[in-house]
C-alpha cells in the first residue's frame, strides 16, 4: 500500500487574514455562534462520511489516465490479474477502511446490486495486499489487488465489486471481469400480461454475457393498430442468469377492443426473442349501466303486460278475491247454505 498526501491550497495573504479578522472582530456574538455550530456540524459530516474509494488512475487491462468509473479485467482460466483501488480520506483525522469483494446481482427491476452473504463467484477470487487500511488525513491510499481465475471457470462475464467499509458507511466500486473463452448472448421473453394501463413481461439472461436489452411493442387489435413503439434501450444491465421482471406503460389503451400485443427485445451479440399475448379490453362502467338500464326495461314491461291481462280477463287477482269474500259475508246474512 502506498500513501500520497492530498495537495494543501495554497496559504493566504497577510492582508487577507487581516481583513478576515477585522470583519470577524465586528460580528455580534449571536452570528459567532451560530457559525461556530455549523462549523462544528461540517466538521462532523467530513470526518464520518467525506472518505471515498474508485479505481486507480492507471492499472488493470485497460486502464484509462483520466480516471475510470469502474474496473476492467481480463484473463483465461487459472490467471492472476491485477488492479490497484485508491481509498481517499480527506479529513481531518485518519480514517481505517476495510476492503472486501462481493458477487454482483440484479435486484428484481433490473438494477445493480451485491449479492448477500459469503462470495462464491468474483468476489471470492479477490485478494487485497491489505484488507484494512489505515489513511491518514488529506491522504490517499493505493491499495493492490489480485484476481485469482480459478482453472475451472466458466467464460464470459463475471461481475463483481471492491467493497469499502468505514465509519458505518458502505462504498463499492464494480468489477468488469471477463473469463477469456467463448461467449453466447441469448435471452428470452416471459410472462407477457397487458392489463391496467401497463403490459408486464420478464427478460432472462440465458446466456454468459452481460446484456443490455433494446424493447420495440406493438399491438394490433380488430379496429387496426393501437400501439406502436420502435426499439429503445432500456436503463439496466442484465447479469447471466438473472430474471428481471419489468412494466412498459401504456395509458392510452383502447376503451373497447381485442388485441395482440407483441413485444420484441434485442442485445448486442445476436440476442433476440419475441413474445405475444392477447388482451381484451371492456369498458365494464358503460356494460354495467346498460345492463341496470336493461334490467329496469324488463321490469317495467313485466307490470304492464300484467296490467293489460287483468284489464281484459275482469278484475285483478286481489280485487277478484276481495269480492268473492263480500258475496260470502252476503249469503251468510241470509241464513242460506252453499
């Protein structure tokens, strides 16, 4: 491990600390305090959480002057790479991180992410000169690594990530690394389901290859064409192996059709798959009032119909008994028998 001390700025003119301390002494006491907490507060947020960990400048198999945003190695089965991290600390007090390697993954939506618990890919083949490094302040601190590729490994992409703790806080820096040998691209297209104003699908990473998946949909129905987007590259990576499940929106569906909705994703490397469903869409409020206003219709002609018969063949049923009751109350009054 090396250290390199941070470069000071340059110190400031006897006049500028002059007028500094002439504008500090007319300050009431009220504005020196407040300040003094918010010093105090800076101060704290520097030393607990200003350290910061990032490739070298240069090192690995293709390193880069300007700075590279993450590590890039590259090997056949049983070699040893090398890459250097560079931990900085610039508070002021020193500042112990400790360095491990983790497995990368994909979260459910398609996002970066590491893997939980004890690496059993990339990250067990790291290997640190030191795995705790002490930098003092304004300091930074080039830590070597090695990647062991073990003799068995399968090619193509193995993703992986230097993880810096400290403090409370995690910082991780991915690596890209390639295992020299042939490689597929291939995914597939799963699950696809149109239904809310959305069509939900799943894309697996069949092959041993990073990927990053190109989306065209298209959606014909019996009234013609109600969906038509060209491919576009979608915001994630898809490690091999992983299954992301993802929602493309689609908030001007049709209020009353049938349709086939296709959608079609692409990656670099050859990889294509397409895949259908059918969807049918109802406006169920307008079916829902027509069939109340149905219902009422049949009720409605039910009592007419009703009415109209006992119109022609006498009395209704209830006046009809009601008078065959006063006649018995009648002949009753007279004494005579049925």
């Amino acid at each position: 491990m090396t250290c390199t001390k941070i470069q000071e700025p340059p110190m400031p003119s006897l006049l500028s600390v002059a007028r500094a301390l002439t504008a500090a002494v007319a300050v009431a006491i009220v504005p020196l305090l407040v300040t003094g907490a918010a010093s105090a507060t800076s101060a704290h947020a520097d030393d607990t959480g200003a350290w910061s960990v990032a490739p070298s400048a240069g090192g690995g198999t293709r390193p880069a002057k300007d700075g590279r945003p993450y590590f890039y190695v590259e090997g056949t089965p049983g070699s040893v790479l090398e890459d250097t991290v560079t931990v900085t600390n610039p508070g002021s007090k020193p500042r112990t991180v400790e360095l491990s390697g983790a497995d990368a993954d994909n979260t459910r939506g398609g996002a970066f992410s590491l893997e939980r618990g004890r690496p059993k890919d990339t990250g067990s083949w790291i290997t640190f000169a030191e795995r705790k490094v002490k930098v003092p302040p304004r300091t930074r601190a080039e830590v070597p690594f090695s990647v062991s590729v073990p003799e068995g490994a399968v090619p193509g992409d193995h993703p992986g990530a230097v993880v810096a703790r400290a403090g409370g806080r995690d910082a991780a820096v991915r690596v890209h690394l390639r295992v020299s040998g042939p490689t597929l691209s291939a995914l597939t297209v799963e699950q696809v389901k149109a239904e809310g104003g959305r069509i939900a699908y799943d894309i697996v990473n069949r092959g041993n290859t990073v990927l990053t998946p190109r989306l065209a949909v298209h959606a014909d129905g019996v009234l013609g064409t109600s969906l038509d987007r060209g491919p576009r590259t979608l915001p994630i990576e898809i490690l091999p192996g992983r299954r992301v499940s993802l929602t493309e929106p689609w908030t001007d569906a049709p209020a009353l059709d049938s349709v086939k909705v296709e959608l079609t994703v692409t990656a670099s490397g050859g990889a294509r798959d397409t895949a259908t469903a059918s969807a049918r869409f109802v406006p169920w409020g307008a079916v829902a009032g027509v069939g109340v206003g149905l219902l009422g219709l049949a009720a409605a002609g039910f009592w007419f119909a009703r009415r109209r018969r006992g119109m022609a063949g006498g009395p209704p049923p209830d006046e009809a008994e009601q008078g065959s009751a006063e006649r018995e109350l009648a002949i009753a009054g007279t004494g005579e028998t049925l």
